[in-house]
C-alpha cells in the first residue's frame, strides 16, 4: 500500500535545484509570437573540444549533440521543456557529468532564448597531460586548483602545495586561473591569480590582483554569504563568511572579473538562497534580503505518489511555485532521478525505467523569480551563471516521502 510521510531535515543526497525566469518581453517590439531556443553545448572538461553524440530527451524525442556538441528545443514561447540527459549514452561515450547514476530531469517553462555549455568529466582514461611544478607566495602547505577561462577543471581536482611549493599535471595550456587555498585554515581561498602555461615546465605562482571587499545588507536570517569567482557560465567559490546584516566580504580580486555573491541562511520552513548580480570592483549597497511570503501549511497534505505509469502527480503547498523531486531506484535499480518541476505533475520518460524505485521525495519551494535548474555537490546548473539571481526558498520541513507498495 502507498504510504506519504513527513520528514523533517534534508534529503539524503545533498542537492540542490533552482530555477531562473528569463522575462523578456517580445522582440523587436512587435505583438507577434517570440520563438524561444534552448541550447545545451556539450565539451570536454579537459580539452575544452565539443562532444558529439550526446543524447537529451526533450520534450518526448531523443535528440543527439551533433559534431558541434549541440543539442537545441525551439518554438514559439513561452514553452515547457520536459525531459534528461541520458546519463547511460555518456557513460558508454566515456564521460560523466557528476556520476553516470544520475539522472537530471527537467519540467521548467522559458520564455526566452540561452544557451547552456554543459561540461563534461572524461572517465579515467585521460590523456598525458602536461607536468607542472614550482613555488606558490604567501603559502606553506595546502593545494591548489587550476581552471580555464571558462571554468573548466583543468587540474582534475586538487595539486598538493607542500612548504611552499607544487608539483602536478594540467591538461590544456594558455591562460589558466590558480585557486590557492591554506591548508592552515582549513581550506580557505588565499588567492586567486593567473598563469600562461605553455606545456611542461617551471610556473612560480604570486597573486598579482588587488583585494577588494563588498558589502552589503542581507536577512536577519542569514548565516553566511559566499563570494564566487565567474569563469564562463561557471561560478567558482573564492571566500564564505559567518555574518550579520549589515556584512562586508573581502574577496581577492584581478582586473575586470566579474564577482557573484550568496547569501544564505534559514528560517523555522526551511532554507534559503540569495543570488546576487555581478561585480567587476568593489561595491557596497547590495541588497541580500530574503525574499518573504511563506504561506505553506505546517503539515502539507501532500497526497505524493505513482498515479500511473510513470507518471508522480501531488497537491499544492501554499504558495510554492515549483518542487524538487529526487527518485532513487530508477533504471536497473541503481538511479538516482533529480527532478525541478513547475506544477503538481511529472511525468517521467518511458525511456526511463521506474520497476525499481525504493523511494520518492519531493519537497517545495518557492521562487521569487526562477525558473530552471541547478545541482550542487558537486556544482552542475542548467544556467549560465550570468543568469543566476533572486532568492529561492525550500520548504524543508514538509517534504514528503513516497514508497511503492511492497
């Protein structure tokens, strides 16, 4: 027999997913239909080259990146895109994007055009690379990681720093970014900086920025704001700090970089996050304000379930506009599906296999301007970064739990 349960805390897997309303009006000015494109461009982390061959499911068809790694969706918007990335076509391709047993799936509505470059991890056979080595300033042990300009990992994880100097391999040249964190301090961004990398050799690495420090105002119910550094359509975290409204964070900072802040914090419902816009220099007046107007139900009669082949289906929360839902079982049993859903449906691919589900949970939120998604732990968004703002809060104390009947 179905049984719907409340939990109080979070969910078992640590994910997160947002969405960003893209509101644009119609263009050119006229009264007619706006044709609305999303993009997906797929490459390679290591070599930044496209990957073709890709499979998406959009909107019921199967749709495959061709040698430009593209995959794309038009029509006259405002349209709902409904649909994943086959996880199992880039496995068999040899890349993954956090694990091959996860499956992102995506219900959201756009109403206009972006493009997303999805950044692919190659499985273990990776080339030869190129071997580095040298001395860091203003550091004794701890590790760094390196990045292109368009925020690919490039160091695949973390080099060593020890007494003050590094040895490791990278796996593309030109001008890579340094992320120098001390190992003293647990972890903690010392500084950001560049290097032009030619191949194998001796790079010493020195920051040769300007600090800078933004501030701001933000919720009474904040606990943290969050500095990242953007490279590309990727946000790069530099600098976290403990605060009270109003707050000043000191970042590292080089030339015209572009800086994003988040704020977050929570409240007796749940969590929340605040994306800032970007920032070149220093600033101050940022507004961090939680967006308010929590209307749901202290307990949520959710009626959550299968209401048919594939098809998960539950009532309103108050004035939740949007849920996450995360599946565990699917495919040969060893899934994971991780669902944004606009609505108070799904209705999941008959691609995917769903005989094997353990457990479903779906917890509700409330965006003020979203629409999309983004997956942290490790960080993966259908989203530039570019386009990342508003606040978004989850109503963690009254999701609600699924399980098929024995």
């Amino acid at each position: 027999m179905k049984r719907t349960v409340v939990k109080i805390g979070i969910v078992a897997i640590s994910i997160l997913l947002l969405g960003i309303l893209f509101s644009c009006g119609e263009e050119g000015g006229g009264t007619g239909p706006v044709t609305v494109t999303y993009t997906l461009v797929f490459v390679d982390q290591l070599s930044g080259d496209a990957v073709p061959g890709v499979v998406v499911y959009m909107n019921g068809e199967a749709k495959t990146a061709g040698a430009d790694g593209k995959v794309s969706s038009s029509a006259d918007g405002p349209i709902r895109l409904e649909g994943y990335i086959d996880p199992v076509t880039l496995y068999d391709l040899g890349f993954e994007i956090i694990d091959p047993i996860f499956y992102f799936y995506f219900a959201f509505t756009v109403d206009s055009s972006f493009s997303r470059t999805v950044i692919l991890e190659p499985l273990p056979d990776s080339p030869a690379g190129y071997v580095i080595y040298g001395s860091v300033a203003g550091i004794v042990d701890g590790y760094m990681e390196v990045y292109s300009s368009g925020g690919r990992n490039l160091s695949l994880g973390e080099i060593d720093i020890t007494d003050g100097s590094y040895e490791g391999t990278v796996y593309d040249t030109g001008v890579l970014y340094f992320v120098i964190h001390d190992g003293i301090t647990g972890g903690e961004v010392l500084y950001y900086t560049t290097v032009e990398v030619a191949g194998d050799g001796e790079y010493n690495i020195a920051y040769d920025g300007t600090d800078i420090a933004l501030a701001g105002d933000v919720s009474d119910t904040a606990g943290e704001v969050v500095a990242y550094l953007t490279l590309g359509e990727e946000l790069i975290e530099l600098n976290s700090e403990g605060l009270d409204s109003p707050f000043s964070i000191e970042v590292s900072h080089m030339g015209t970089d572009e800086i994003r802040l988040m704020a977050e914090g929570n409240d007796s419902e749940g969590h929340i996050l605040c994306y800032s816009g970007g920032y070149s220099a220093a600033a101050s007046g940022i507004d961090l304000s939680f967006a308010g107007g929590g209307t749901v139900p202290a307990v949520w009669d959710s009626g959550f379930g299968m209401t048919g082949p594939g098809t998960f289906s539950w009532n309103a929360a108050g004035n939740a506009d949007a849920y996450t839902v995360q599946i565990m079982g699917v495919g040969d049993g060893t899934g994971v599906l991780l669902a944004f859903v606009e609505g108070t449906s799904l209705t999941i691919d008959e691609s995917i296999d769903l005989s094997f589900i353990e457990v479903a949970i779906i917890i509700p939120m409330r965006t003020e301007g979203y629409v999309g998604i983004s997956i942290v732990g490790p960080e993966f968004r259908f989203v530039p970064a570019s386009l990342i703002r508003g606040t978004t809060k989850y109503y963690m104390a009254i999701q609600n739990e699924w399980t098929p009947p024995d």
